[in-house]
C-alpha cells in the first residue's frame, strides 16, 4: 500500500497528471460507451456493467441473446473495462490528497492520509470482482452459474456505493483546498 500511496501523492502534486488521469478516464469512457453500443445492436442490451438496475434475471434473460460476436465484443470491452476503474480511483485519490495539501497542509504533512489511500480503492476492487464475475458468466454460459452472477450483481451495487461516496469526498476536499488556496491568495494580495 505504501506504493499506492507514494503514486497518489505523486499524481497530486502535478495538475497536469490529475488533467491527464481526467482526459483518459473521459476517453476510456468513451470507448466503454461505444463497445457497449455494438453490443446493444447484436443482443439488444448493453454490457451488464452499463445497465443501471441489474438482476441475476436480466443477465439471465439477455445471455440467450449471446452471439459468438456478442461474446467477442463483451471481451473488447472487459479489455478496457479492467483498467477504467483503477485509472478513476488514481484520479479522485489525487484530487482528494491535492485539496487536503491546499486546505490542511499540517494533516497533510503528518501523513496520516496514508492509511486512508486504500478506502479510496474500494470501489476499483468492487468492479474488478464484478468485471471477473461478469466475464465468467458470459464465457461459460450455458449453463448460468447463478452464484456468480449474484456476485457479480452484489460486487455492481457494492462498487456504485463506493465509488459515489470516493467522488463526493474527492469533491469536497478539492472545493475546499481551492477555497483556502483562494483566499490565501486573495490576501496575500491585500497584503
């Protein structure tokens, strides 16, 4: 964990790197959002991970629409779909640590961030446990292995949760280090 954390602090130094992480997560959105249209055109849905309400019963009912070019695509997707969700996390771990430098450079600088780092990556585990049960109930089926996919539909939910509650922290801590940063500037110039 302390690589992960020495990568975060990295990346929350440089704008340019959040910039970066922002432009890649919005292209590798893209490309989800444009595979999982292929795929809507072959079984008349799109990728599992793209519905918003999921059952064990929908994923049950929209593999027998699976093609072998169905399969191929979700595979084209998965591809992209395993490093979507740790180059988001990477991005709301740094702007989360970018406001706290700015608005607690003391806490900051104590460094007991550092054991909160892996909280922000629970949501990349939750879709990787979701992308890997996904895959296993598309390559396997028939027949569907039902254990999985509530698996996968659990590990869904569970990385939404997760993921929402990372970004409304990330928000915060950055609205409130510009804030502090503003006004340090600000009277810095009445100064």
């Amino acid at each position: 964990m302390g690589t992960l954390s020495r990568l975060v602090n990295a990346l929350s130094r440089r704008w340019w790197a959040i910039a970066l992480l922002a432009g890649v997560i919005v292209w590798m959105a893209r490309t989800l959002m444009a595979v999982s249209a292929k795929l809507k055109v072959v079984t008349g849905y799109h990728a599992f991970d793209m519905q918003p309400r999921l059952g064990v019963e929908d994923i049950a009912s929209q593999l027998t629409h699976y093609t072998p070019e169905a399969v191929r695509l979700y595979s084209t997707f998965s591809s992209t779909d395993f490093m979507f969700p740790f180059v988001s996390a990477l991005f709301w771990a740094a702007l989360l640590l970018w406001g706290l430098r700015r608005a607690r450079p003391d806490v900051y600088q104590a460094g007991g961030w550092q054991r909160f780092v892996p909280w922000l990556f629970v949501g990349c585990a939750c879709d990787w446990i979701e992308n890997v049960a996904n895959a296993w109930v598309v390559g396997r089926f028939p027949p569907l292995h039902t254990g999985v996919a509530w698996l996968a539909v659990i590990a869904k939910y569970a990385k939404v949760a997760a993921v929402s509650v990372t970004a409304v922290l990330a928000v915060a801590f950055a609205l409130w280090g510009a804030s502090v940063s503003i006004a340090r500037f600000v009277q810095r110039r009445k100064a």
